[in-house]
C-alpha cells in the first residue's frame, strides 16, 4: 500500500542471465546487487498508487512488476 514500507526478498538461482542486480526507478533504487544463491532484501516505501517497474540494471530487461494499492 501507498506510505507503507514493505518488504521483497530476492533470491537469484542462476548465473544464465543479466539480472545480477536491478533498479526500480520510482523508488531510486540503483544496482541493488543479487547475488547467487543467497536471499537479499530490499525494504521501499511505495510513494504513489500504481504500477511500478522494475529491471536488470544491466540491460534494463526482466519486467518485474510492483502493484501498490
């Protein structure tokens, strides 16, 4: 929900792909690292109602999608 931190957890099971770190531009996140085989969190505090994409910070590829209510 808008306002409301939340918080994903990231696991990469590959080393086939781009997506060794990603960004979401509308919370300014930047090369946040993902690492083989080990759990990351990323907390955000989602500033408006909507969809917001997230990518590779590599290739601007993967799609990823956050829903905020």
């Amino acid at each position: 929900r808008k306002g409301e931190p939340f918080t994903m957890v990231f696991t990469r099971v590959t080393d086939r792909t781009c997506i060794t770190a990603i960004d979401i531009p509308a919370e300014k996140v930047k090369g946040f690292e993902l690492p083989l085989d080990k759990p990351v969190s990323l907390t955000i505090t989602p500033k408006k109602v909507g969809v917001e994409a997230f990518h590779c910070t590599a290739m601007a590829m993967g799609n990823g999608r956050i829903v905020v209510e």
